[in-house]
C-alpha cells in the first residue's frame, strides 16, 4: 500500500551526537533496532528509548522486527553504561524498556530494577519511564521493577484481543491487562501506561472497548499510532487509519478519564513521553 502524506516522516539531520553517545557506552535503543520512524527527530532533541537485556528477543511478534533468537547473557555493566550515556546526552526524563527475555527465571526484571536505580543515583532529580514485557504474568517480576521506584510504569497491549494470534502469538491480551492492573494496585501513586497500534484490521468498537478496559486497570497514559510495516518480513498494513479518526478517539480516550491521550499516526509508545508525563500530572494535579 502507498503511504498517504500524514505518515511521511520529513527528514531531520541528528544535530545533536546522540549516535556517538549510544556507540560509545555501546547501549541499545528501541529507536534503532524496531526502525522507529520518527528516530531523526528524537536524536536531534536529542532523546532515546534505551533498550536493555540485549538487542534478541525470545518472542516473535509479527509486528516487531527486533531480532528474534536465543539472547545474549545479562551484561551486569549495562545499567550503569545506560546511566552515563543518558547523563552525557543530558537527559533528566529516561525511558527504558527491553527485549523479552523468556529465557530468564525474573523475565530480567532485576536488571530493570538495577538499570532505574542506577540513573537515579547518577543523574539528580531524574525521573525514569519503564516500558517492560509481560514478564509471563509473574507478579514477583512487576514487584521488583516496582520497587526500583520508576515514575511512569507502562507495558503495551499493542493491539485488540481478537488479534492477538496473529500480531503477538506469544502474548496474552487478559495476562497484559493484569500486569498494568496489578502495576496500578500495588503502586497508586505511579503513573500507569499502555500503548495500541491501529491498522492492523480492528475495528472502531474493538478499539473503544480497548480503551474502556485499559481505564478500568487503572491505566493513566495511553498512546495510540498508525501500525508501520518496518520490513517485508513483517505483517502487512492493513489500513492507514485517517488523521480525523485518531482525533475522534483521542476525545473519546479523554472522556473516559485518561490523564493524558496521544493519539496521531505517528504517536508512538515513547514519543514526547517527557511532555506527556509533565501534562498529565499537571491537568490532573
């Protein structure tokens, strides 16, 4: 299908060294292995989604083309590399989020943990955004992460129920359902989180009654994009949703009570999450 005008992405020059930066404290980002399209204007703020746990994933999502093989060990120094890199680029908002590693008995919740500690206790004043897999539903595994103290805890659905066999084989639609809800009920005061993408197939009534659920787990945040196929490996697009219709939910998201919505073509999970974090407390303090 030919991209329609709203989804091209102008292209913006990296002014600032955020590449060099990430080379030099040999640090993954989402940014660069998920082909995010909207890189160029991150790097040039400069932000990044840092990406722990290696850059293989156990899982193979259809929609994501991150590497899927056997992972590589736990790299013990990452979180403190993760937190020199960030306070280089002279960051005070940082989002991290990983591969799944199904491999690991905690799902390497322990390295989340010891990642959100570890710039905390290098960068003053830093507030930290987690973005985690479903850790297989372990409640153990959201405890560890939780009490590292992240500032907004957030885990994708990604998608409706009814595709979930095609878009994330190895997921469960209720079990991420439980983890933010669990998030939310053991933290209260932690901004909860979630993301969904459009043009995959659903429709308007499955996307509304996502929402409806997301709220009643306690979600706080939610971000909502066009699907974009990174490679032809991939899932096809199905349909580019229209601009008028991500508005039309966004207004709908927000009368339901969410603090704050993102809902463009473009929006994606960690996009001006520093704004959205910001905002959100602010309308709602």
């Amino acid at each position: 299908m030919r991209l329609p005008d709203w989804i091209k992405t102008r292209g913006l020059s990296c002014q600032h060294n955020t590449k060099q930066i990430l080379k030099k404290f040999k640090v993954n980002t989402v940014c660069e292995n998920a082909r995010c399209p909207n890189i160029g204007m991150c790097y040039s703020k400069p932000t990044a989604t840092f990406m722990i746990l290696g850059a293989k994933c156990t899982r193979n999502c259809s929609f994501c083309s991150v590497e899927s093989s056997f992972p590589e060990p736990i790299d013990s120094d990452e979180p403190i590399r993760v937190a020199l890199a960030a306070k280089e680029m002279g960051l005070k908002y940082i989002i991290i989020t990983s591969v799944t590693r199904d491999d690991l008995l905690d799902g390497g919740s322990q390295h989340f943990a010891n990642t959100v500690t570890a710039v905390k206790s290098i960068i003053n004043n830093a507030k930290v955004e987690v973005l985690t897999p479903d850790f297989k539903g372990d409640i153990s595994a959201i405890d560890t992460v939780m009490n590292s103290k992240p500032d907004v805890f957030g885990h994708n659905v990604e998608t409706i129920p009814r595709l979930y066999p095609i878009v994330r084989p190895r997921a469960d639609y209720n079990r991420s359902l439980n983890v933010l809800r669990y998030a939310k009920e053991i933290s209260t005061d932690t901004n909860i989180k979630s993301g969904i993408m459009l043009g995959l197939g659903e429709t308007f009534k499955e996307i509304i009654e996502v929402l409806k659920e997301l709220k009643e787990v306690g979600c706080d945040f939610i971000t909502i994009g066009q699907y974009l196929r990174p490679t032809k490996t991939n899932l096809p697009v199905v349909e580019y949703i229209n601009p008028n219709i991500f508005e039309e939910i966004r207004i709908i998201a927000i009368e339901m009570g969410f603090k704050y919505v993102a809902s463009a073509p473009l929006v994606r999970s960690s996009m001006n999450a520093e704004e959205m974090c910001m905002l959100g407390n602010k309308q709602n303090a």
